[in-house]
C-alpha cells in the first residue's frame, strides 16, 4: 500500500504540495506540477494517481535522473587506460572460469 495512501486528505494535499514546492524550487522550473484539490466524492487512489501521472508528464523526475547519472567526460588516455583494466579483468574471469576456479 502506498504512504500516501494511509494520510489524511488534508495531510496528503499538503505533502504533495511541498514536493510539487520543493522540484519547483531545486529545478528553477515555472512550468511545475499543478497541484490540485481533492473533490469530495474522489478516491485517494485516483489523487495518488493523478500527482502521478502530472509529476510524470512535467519530466522532472527524468531530468533528475539524467542529471543524477551524469559523468564528467575522460580524456582519451583515461579512457583507454580504464578500458586495458576492465579486459585484463575479464580475462582473468574467463581463465578462471576455464579452470573451474571461482
């Protein structure tokens, strides 16, 4: 079951208010998630479901992500000094393997 799932209407409104708050404010984005009211015959499902899909639909969580796997770039020596290390690794592995060591 979701968290949000087990919070008051009023408690779950206003934590996805502070996180649609908090992307805006560490992203410098004016086109955030809008945030809206709960109706009083909706579900807390269909709230959950519907932060969801606008938090999806903004993009922010993909320019997080992108951001959070950014590497710097090597230069050409690193690279290929990396690149020796990680085939004389995997032909240990494989001469290993041959031999029945683990």
């Amino acid at each position: 079951m979701h968290i949000l799932a087990k919070m008051s209407i009023d408690l779950m409104v206003a934590v996805i208010e502070i996180v649609a708050r908090i992307c805006a404010i560490c992203y410098n984005t004016a086109d955030m998630v809008q945030v809206t009211r709960k109706d009083e015959r909706e579900a807390n499902e269909n709230i959950i479901r519907r932060f969801n899909r606008k938090v999806l639909q903004s993009g922010v969580l993909a320019e997080a992500k992108a951001s959070m796997r950014f590497a710097k770039p090597l230069s050409k020596p690193e690279r290929r000094a990396k690149a020796i290390i990680r085939k004389e690794r995997k032909n240990d592995k494989l001469a290993k393997m041959r031999l029945g060591i683990r």
